[in-house]
C-alpha cells in the first residue's frame, strides 16, 4: 500500500483497523540472484537499494531473529555526519544527504529530525581539535559551527557551565544533524525493498555456506538451503562468527554497548549534547524520555547485556553535565553487541573468498550509516567494485596501512 | 563481573584493564613472512562466542597480568591464572 494524507485519513475515519502489513513475511525460494545475511537496517538498506537503483529484485535478505531485532532497533538513533577524516567523512555525509530524503524515497516517516548535535569542548586544546573538526568538514561541504559558551548557553541553558573540573566553554555544532526513529528506519526499508520484489525472511539463521569450485555459491540455513551468485553479510555484532562459517578472520572484536531511558519529561532538550570530557550523549525522544549512553564496556562480549561499572560512569557523565537529572527515575537500561574493528572505521568490501561480500565494523556509529552503506553495498554487490565514496573501507587497508582511525588509538578496538 | 584474582581473591572488574586475546603472540621479526605474521597478529582475531582466553591487568590491586578464561556469551569466569605460569 501507499501511505499517504488520504490513506491516513480512511484509516483514521475506520478506527486504524484496516492498516494492511506493510511488507511481505515471504517464505525463501531455492535460489536468488543476491542473498543478504542480516535483516537488520545495513541489511534491508541493501536489499531496496539493489532493487531501486541497480535493478537487482530476485534479492533475499535473511533474518535469524524477526528484522530489526539486533542493533537497528536498540540504539540510540544519532545521525550525523561530523567527522574529521576524509574517507569518513565524505562517506557520513552522503549517509545524511540521504537521509534528508529519506521519508519520500521510501514512502514511509522514518520521523528522521534534524534538531542538531552539539559536542561540548572543557579546554582550549579541546577547542583547537574541535575548530580542526569543523574546518575538515567544512572543507568537504559539511556543516558546522564553532561555539561560543554564550551561544551555547542560549541553546542549553540548564548545562553546568561552572563545573569545577570540566567548565563547559563552548561546542562545536552541525546542525543538520539529529535523531531518527529506529523501528521505523527498519520497517521503512522493509516496505519499499518488498514493494519490489525483495523477498525478506525471518526466523532463518545462516549455519553454513555452499561452495562451487572456491566460491561461494549459497547458503545453509535453519530453513533449508538457499543459492546465490552472490552473497553479502550485514551481521553487525555477529561478523566474526559468520566470517569463521565461510573459513576467514575479520579485523574485529565483538563489543557490548549499553543505552538507558529516563521516565519521560516535558520538552527539555533542544538537540543531541555530547559532553567532552566523558563520554557521555543524551537527546530527548518524542516521548519525553531522555535517551542516553556512554562508552561501551570493553571487553568482548556476545552477552548482549552489560554490567553495572558502565552504567555507574555513565549516570557520572550526566550529572557532570546537568546535575538536576540526578532526580530523574531510569525506565530502562540495555546492551546490543557490536562489531569494533581494529581501527574505529567500518569495512565494506569483497571478502577473501570469492562470491562473499563483506559489510561490518560499524562499531557504534553505524546507525547514521544505514543509508549510505546500503547505497555503496549494493553497489559493490551489483557492480564487483566499491563505491567511489566508500573507496576508505576497504578490507586491506589493515595491511597496506592505510587506517581510518578517527581516535588515533591503535589496533585496540576497547578504546575506539 | 568479578574477576577471580589468584592474589587478590575476587574483585570488582572495574579494577581491571583489558588488553584482549591471550593466544596472540609476537611473531619472529626475522620470519620470511614476518610482514604478513605482524599484521595478522596485529590485527585479526578469532574472536569466539564462548570460552575466550583473554588477558586482564589487576591494574587497582596486585599489578600482576592474568590470563582469564571467561565465556562471552554469558560472562561467566571459567579459569584465571597469572600470566606468567605455564
Ligand atoms: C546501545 C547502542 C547505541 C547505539 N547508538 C547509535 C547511535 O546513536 N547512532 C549510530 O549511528 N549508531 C548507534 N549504534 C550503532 C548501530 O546501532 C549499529 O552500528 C547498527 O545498527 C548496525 O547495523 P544493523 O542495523 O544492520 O545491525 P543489526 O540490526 O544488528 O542487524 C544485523 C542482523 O543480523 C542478524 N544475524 C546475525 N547473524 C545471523 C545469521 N547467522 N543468520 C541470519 N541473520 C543473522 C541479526 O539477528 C541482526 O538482526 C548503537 C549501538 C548500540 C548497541
Ligand atoms: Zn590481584
């Protein structure tokens, strides 16, 4: 179905009892052209944009879960494109010029809103790094403002300025950043990849892969096997385990990151506000609540649950910043599993063995990434060749040197 | 998490800093192949859901390097033993 005012309206007017599913549950067929491993939202984003823009329909994308039940829908839902790196960069930024259209290429509200993201400087080293921030982006077309601490006083007044140890002196702004409804990201790219033909199946886990004369030629999964001239993966946490099926080692360790919901409140915050003297970023959902998280906990983990040091730091971070949500009651607390790569930056490549195709490492920044790394992964899928704009991602930039490490933190995915 | 220290008795993990996998080891610098082993163990990881060996640094008690055996799936410690030991 359409959305639309009118089909909102009649559904209105019949008490929402005719709203139709919006995509097709299929059931997998013995062979496609493409299979996508993960019905996540780097997964889905594929599938629509092999069909959309490379042509490529006779698509499958399988889940083990039901779509969306990994990371897609349990982070903290921050776009933005404010990175220093060219390579990163440019690539953030056709993930935000995306996303800017979003909603009417896919016929669905993915409630994206740009209300801006502010990261807070405490130093005027800190300020230095953020002006080189700025100019980086600005030199590549990207928005950004350097604050004042006036100016950022104006937009959020309730921070503490005066803190005795970490005084707030200014931020560094993009304000075409901002936040965008996870479920429906997930669900929107569902709606319009099988609106053409994209079969998505869920309740399939991948075990196995099939192989032809050393390439991959399908895959075995909980629901029989399935073949494919090609096969890509977008498994988030899981790269490495899917990898070892196929007989290969990822640059990766899997990592927890925990996020926490407040009891909701009235409209408080204007944007994102990340605190640069922790790690701390808090926005406010349309519910009222306050979403926050901070650093992950740092050792590798499948648990898909974290522990109470973390949560400890990060109520630190909060009250540093704004010390009046020290009353404030926690709804919720939780942790997905992701994917650090060795160098912070994510992968989107062929893998060593011929037919598979990698998309992984997000860490956890790949939320805001979901477009542009569909775009270029299905254009690796469909064409054999990286996107020029994810050229950076390349799997062998680990040996040939050629890191993107945002941090400068080395080959220690616990401190990226 | 608590990790069982074999000085310190249990404690708190957040007296502890993690450096990863414990299998890793520095290659021979004068191995024809020397570039390919430094990127590897560099690098790639194995990674497992389940049993992992990993070191931990008791770095707020007794300064020693464990080698911990912990499972990833359920953060359940299984072994910690000092580094050094055989
Ligand atoms: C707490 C938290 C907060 C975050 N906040 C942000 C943020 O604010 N902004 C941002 O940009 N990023 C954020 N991230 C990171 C972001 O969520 C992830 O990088 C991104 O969602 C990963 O891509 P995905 O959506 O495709 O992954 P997922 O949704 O995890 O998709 C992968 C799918 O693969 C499936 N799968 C795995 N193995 C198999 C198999 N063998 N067979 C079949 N299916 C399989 C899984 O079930 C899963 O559904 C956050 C992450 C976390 C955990
Ligand atoms: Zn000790």
């Amino acid at each position: 179905m359409r959305h639309s005012i009118l089909s909102l309206a009649l559904n209105a007017l019949s008490g929402h009892r005719r709203w139709q599913p919006t995509w097709r549950d299929a059931a997998p067929k013995p062979a496609y052209d493409v299979v996508i491993i993960g019905g996540g939202g780097h997964g889905l984003a594929t599938a629509h944009y092999l069909a959309s823009r490379y042509g490529i329909a006779n698509v499958a994308v399988v889940e083990k879960g039901w779509i969306g039940s990994g990371n897609a829908g349990r982070n903290t839902t921050i776009i933005r494109s404010n990175y220093l790196l060219p390579g990163n960069n440019h690539f953030y930024e056709l993930s935000m010029k995306l996303w800017e259209g979003l909603e009417q290429e896919l016929n669905y509200n993915a409630m994206v809103s740009q209300r801006g993201i502010v990261n807070l400087y405490h130093s005027d080293g800190q300020r230095d790094a953020y002006a080189r921030r700025g100019n980086s982006m600005r030199l590549h077309g990207v928005d950004a403002e350097l604050l004042d601490r006036e100016q950022v006083r104006a937009m959020a007044p309730f921070l503490d300025f005066d803190n005795a140890r970490f005084p707030i002196k200014g931020g560094l702004l993009q304000r075409r950043a901002g936040t965008a409804r996870h479920d429906a990201v997930v669900w929107g790219y569902a709606h319009a990849a099988s609106k053409r033909g994209v079969d998505i199946i869920q309740n399939c886990e991948v075990t196995g892969f099939l192989h032809d004369g050393g390439r991959i030629a399908g895959v075995e999964t909980t629901r029989g096997t399935i073949r494919a001239a090609k096969v890509g993966m977008a498994v988030a946490g899981h790269s490495s385990r899917v990898a070892a099926l196929a007989g290969f080692r990822l640059p990766i360790e899997s990592h927890v990151l925990q996020a926490f919901v407040s009891e909701a409140l009235k409209p408080l915050i204007p944007g994102v506000i990340t605190f640069g003297a922790g790690h701390f970023y808090v926005s406010q959902s349309d519910k009222g609540g306050l979403v926050f998280g901070g650093d992950i906990d740092g050792y590798n983990s499948y648990a898909q649950r974290g522990n109470l040091p973390v949560i400890e730091d990060v109520a630190e971070g909060g009250m540093a910043l704004m010390p009046m949500i020290g009353r404030l009651r926690l709804l919720r607390a939780w942790g997905g599993i992701m994917d650090m790569s060795m160098d912070g930056s994510p992968i989107i490549d062929a893998s060593p063995v011929p037919g598979l195709y990698v998309n992984a490492g997000w860490c956890y920044g790949g939320f805001k990434a979901i477009p542009a790394s569909g775009l270029c992964f299905a254009h690796l899928l469909a064409r054999g060749e990286p996107h020029p704009t994810a050229a950076a991602l390349r799997l062998d930039r680990f040996e040939r040197g050629y890191l993107l490490d945002e941090k400068g933190q080395g080959a220690q995915p616990n401190l990226h | 998490m608590r990790l069982p220290c074999p000085f310190c008795g249990p404690r708190d993990s957040a007296e502890f800093a993690y450096l990863g996998d414990a299998a890793i080891a520095r290659p021979d610098a004068a191995a024809p192949d020397a570039p390919r082993l430094f990127y590897e163990a560099t690098y790639l990881r194995d990674n497992p859901a389940g049993p992992h060996r990993e070191h931990w640094y008791h770095a707020a008690g007794c300064r020693q390097w464990l080698v911990v055996t912990r499972d990833t799936t359920s953060h359940e410690i299984l072994a910690a033993a000092f580094a050094r030991q055989p």
